[in-house]
C-alpha cells in the first residue's frame, strides 16, 4: 500500500520527539515492509539521535525533514545551552549552499540569540552566507528578545517609541501594552 509510509510519517515524529526509540523501532518496520527505504534511513537515523548520537542528527540534516527537526527537539530537551549551540553549528555545518540552506546556517544565530548572546547571534548571521536573506534573518534576530518577551528595557523603550502612540492596529496596542508592563507602567 503506497500511502502507508506516509501515513506512519507524523505519529513518528511523535515518538521521536519523545523518546519512544521503541515505537520508532516500529515504524522501521513499517517503513522497511513498505520498502520505503529512504524513511527507514530517517527513521534509524532518528533513533540513533534519540539515543545521543549526535552525527546522526546532523546526517538527519543533510534532507531536512519533520523527522530532522523532531530529533533535534528532542536532543534540546536534553542538552545545556553551549551543548544546544554546539549541536546548532553541526547542523549547519551540513547545510548546502545556496538559499536552500540559508535557514540552516542560521540556526546557531538564531539559538545564540535564544540563549541571550546576541552579538554572537550577530556574527553568525553575518558570517553564514546568507546571501539575499541576510538582512531578513539580520532583522528576525534583533526582533527575538522582543517577540520571545526577554527583551531588556533599553530594547523594550526603543521599540515603544518606534511604534508610536497614532496606530489602529490592535496587534500593536496590545503588544505595547505587555511592553508598558514590562517596563513598569501598567497603568498606561
């Protein structure tokens, strides 16, 4: 049956952002009755990750897929910060050229920017050749703090005042309001 591969793909995910090596051990052997051998390689490539073997998440990298990134969740799950921004530059490392890979290759920049290292954010993402999609990823990484809400106040104030106080966009008026808390003054 061709659409049972398929099929077994997202509860994989499940169990691989688990744990469950057992339950993925299943889904090998669905995947190899289906003789679907390109996802009983993830799939036992994804078991190894599960299991701490961190170059088969980064082989898991080479055809990013949802497998790919469950894995990785599940090893963040694990791990420290300089352990996850270790695994994060491995996994770029495997990322291919071109804009294909840009995302790839940001990714230490962006989990730099996670842990609050944010000029070390800044130099990853400027040295990770993201050709076109720089200044994008540039201006998504500066953005972080604040949209993840761990911003320090001098970032907060700025982007208040960047905002201004003349909007209809009720998006903004709440977000300045959670920005108003943080900064203190929740009566505005």
């Amino acid at each position: 049956d061709s659409s049972l591969a398929p099929a077994a793909i997202h509860p994989l995910e499940v169990a691989i952002l688990t744990g469950d090596t057992v339950q993925i051990r299943r889904y090998e052997a669905v995947f190899r009755s289906a003789e679907s051998s390109s996802e009983l390689r993830r799939a036992e490539l994804a078991r190894r990750a599960v299991a701490g073997d961190d170059s088969a998440l980064a082989a898991m990298f080479e055809s990013p897929s949802g497998m790919a990134l469950a894995a990785f969740q599940n090893r963040m799950s694990r791990a420290g910060g300089s352990e996850i921004l270790s695994l994060a530059q491995m996994i770029a490392a495997s990322a291919t050229d071109g804009p294909e890979g840009a995302q790839l290759r940001a990714l230490p920049g962006m989990i730099a920017q996670a842990l609050g290292q944010s000029d070390t954010a800044m130099a990853i993402i400027d040295s990770a050749n993201l050709g076109p999609q720089l200044q994008e990823m540039r201006s998504y990484v500066r953005l972080m703090p604040l949209l993840s809400g761990y911003a320090d106040p001098a970032l907060l104030r700025m982007a208040d005042s960047a905002i201004g106080r003349d909007h209809r966009n009720q998006y903004l008026a709440v977000w300045q309001g959670l920005m108003a808390i943080d900064l203190g003054d929740p009566a505005r």
